[in-house]
C-alpha cells in the first residue's frame, strides 16, 4: 500500500474516496492534461473473481505463459458474461493466473445479483478509485558523496545483495535511467493500456522510485544505498503520473508478479483501498507460491482492518508500520492485528526520478525497508515500538 487520512474537500471534488501511504510527497508534475478519466473508468464496473481456475485444458497438460492465460481467460470471461445477456464489450480488464476473473460494467441491478447468486464465483466488488497523497516533499538535486540513509542503517541493511531473486514494485513504475538503480524493465508490467502511462514503464510521479532505492539502490560510492544494495528491482506500474489508480488495476499487477515471480522474490505494494476482498485475495494466493508480499499499513491513525491489502493475514504476507528514529511510532501509522512488523517511514532520504534524491515519510517509505531485509534472507527483532497504540506492541525488524 501512503494511506495518509482522507482530504474529504479534495474527495468531493474528485468525486472518489481515495488512500495513500505516504503523507508527505508532491508530485511537482510538468506534464500534459491526463488522458484517462479513472472515475469514468470505474463507473459501473465489477471485479469478478471466479471459484475455479481457467477451464482451458492446456493448463492442465503444460505450462502456459502470461499472456496466454489473459487470451484464455478472456475467452472463458466471455462465454460467461453472454449467459447473463451482457455485451463482451463490457468485459475490461481480465485476469488469468493466480487469480481468475475479469472487470465488467454492469448497470442492471438483477443482473448484477444473478452473477452474485451463481456458484461459479467466488466475489464480486465494485471497482473504485484511489490517489496517493502527496502533500509535501523535499527534492535533493544531487547528493555529492554517497549516503547511508537513517533507515538502512536501524534495519542492518546497506548489504550487497547477492542473490537471484527479484524486488517487484508495484507502484508508479521506476526511474529506468537512475544511475544508483539497478532497474530490469525486461521483467517489469504496465497495466495502463493507453494515455500518457501507457507508454513507458518510467515513472514520472517518483514514489515507485523512492521505493525502489530505499529496497535496493546501489553501492557505488553516489547517492544513498539500499537495504538490498543492488538487487535487481522490476516496475510493475499500477498508479498514473499523478498518482491515480484503480482497485482492479492493482489487483492486476499482483496477478502478473503472482504469475511471474519466484519463490524468495518480494513484492512491494506500498499503497492501498478501503477493503477490498478481490485484492486481499490475490496478495494472499500470490504469496502462497513463496513471493513475500510487503504492504504498507497506511497513514490514517486507524486500524489496519479498515485498509486493503494491510489487511491481508497469509503465508508470506507482511505488513509494516512506522517509526522515527527514536523507534517511536509515527504519529501518522496504521496498527492492528495484521501488522507483522515496524520500520523506519519518517524522513527517509531516497532515489526519486530524474536521477534525483528527495525526503519523504509515510509507511510506504517503512514497507521498502523490510522488503529489502526479507530479500536478504530471515528477518530477526530489534526492538520494540514505542509508544504503539493498540495492545500488541509492534516489533522492529532487521537483518
């Protein structure tokens, strides 16, 4: 998940609810008017997931690639809606991997409860709306000698990753030309199929960036180091130049890292949505194949119960909240039972695009930190929260 608490002035004008994990960014966007109405987008569109996996054969018999899945699954996506006297016109988004299921605009209300009432599927949820908060940030040009950021250094980070594995962040997309990343855009999704975002997998609003770095950036004497310092880090671009997204958009990057990735690779989702039962439990099947899945708690002072994916309890499921350098709980952090583990979200200094370094907070600068360690290997405690406001006092995660 940058949930930081809902701006009800900016809602009503948007005219969506909307969470973020990071209560201090600015985009500072020198960019065209955007292409793609998300509201509009969402307007009477369903997230069906269905009980089964594809009914194609091939799936049983041999291996079948990513892309051939969505071809299936939109054939099987099709065959369905049509026994409901819907248009395959209204099918959008579809998902053939992890999860099995498809977007679709329904207007019709029995329609709509006569999908609900079939067996065949296991949800359905309206999609909606979300945007990162970013409220304020301090861009650094350039940084003279490399720096070991606050954070790296309480988690025991700053490691030379050594591994094979792979950093998936599922965010605005990476800076692909930043000098102290190692981004592999071979790898990496878009889930935009049109408009500004669709044509590059580079991000252009910076929060997937700082991310990245606080996960990974390089050992090479510029800039700052990573907590997995060089590890290979793969956008997965879910969120819009000015830091929009839908539900049913990230759900469908987590079905491609969940189709894609390898047992020990991580995922870093360092947004979130009100509850959402569809994306809850594709974080969960994903992560049920060995890729550890890393979710910011959000920025609302509120239980994590309210929040999706933070939510979300499961193998190989981590959800982070924040603290200071005092280890103190940051003032803006989710808690609840869904926690596993706190870490460093408050003025954390990172990679940011343009080959540029900035400050930011929030818990999607603290889930960064122990996706890094989980890269790493086993995490160990180091301590304990301060001043945690529910009954179970968050633990300090390290390597």
């Amino acid at each position: 998940m940058e949930h930081a608490k809902f701006k009800l002035a900016i809602a009503l004008f948007l005219g969506f609810l909307f969470i973020s994990c990071t209560p201090n960014e600015n985009l500072n966007i020198d960019q065209p008017v955007k292409e793609q109405d998300l509201t509009t987008e969402v307007k009477d569109t369903y997230i069906v997931l269905l009980e089964n996996q594809l009914s194609n054969a091939r799936t049983k018999t041999a291996p079948v690639d990513f892309a051939q899945r969505q071809i299936d699954m939109r054939i099987q996506a099709e065959s369905f809606v049509q026994e409901f006297k819907i248009p395959t016109t209204m099918i959008d988004r579809v998902y053939g991997g992890v999860v099995n299921g498809f977007t679709v605009k329904i207007s019709d209300q029995k329609t709509l409860e006569a999908l609900k009432a079939d067996d065949r599927v296991f949800s359905i949820e309206k999609d909606e709306v979300f945007l990162l908060d970013n409220t304020e940030s301090t861009i650094i040009n350039s940084v003279s000698t490399q720096t070991t950021p606050w954070g790296i250094t309480r988690v025991g980070g700053a490691l030379t990753y050594a591994g094979t594995n792979v950093a998936y962040i599922i965010d605005s997309g990476i800076d692909l030309n930043h000098p102290d990343l190692n981004v592999d855009e071979t790898k990496g999704y878009n889930i935009f199929k049109f408009g500004i975002d669709s044509r590059t997998l580079d991000d252009t609003n910076g929060h997937g960036t700082h991310v990245a770095g606080t996960v990974a950036a390089i050992d090479n004497n510029i800039g700052v180091v990573g907590v997995a310092a060089g590890a290979s880090v793969i956008p997965v671009k879910v969120v819009t130049y000015y830091g929009g997204g839908t539900a049913s958009g990230i759900i469908e990057g987590v079905n491609f890292v969940g189709t894609n990735g390898q047992s020990g690779d991580v995922a870093n989702m360092s947004l979130g949505i009100p509850t959402n039962a569809s994306l809850d439990r594709a974080v969960k099947v994903a992560a049920a194949k060995g890729i550890k899945f890393v979710l910011a708690a959000g920025n609302e002072s509120q239980n994590t119960s309210n929040v999706s994916p933070a939510r979300a309890d499961g193998t190989n499921v981590y959800t982070i909240s924040a603290i200071d350098s005092t280890d103190a709980f940051a003032y803006f952090s989710n808690f609840g039972a869904s926690v596993d583990w706190a870490a460093p979200g408050v003025s954390i200094l990172s990679t940011t695009i343009n080959g540029n370094y900035g400050l930011n907070s929030g818990t999607s600068m603290a889930a960064p930190h122990a996706a890094g360690v989980l890269l790493l290997g086993a995490p160990r405690a180091s301590g304990n929260v301060k001043n945690d406001p529910d009954d179970s006092t968050d633990v300090i995660i390290s390597r």
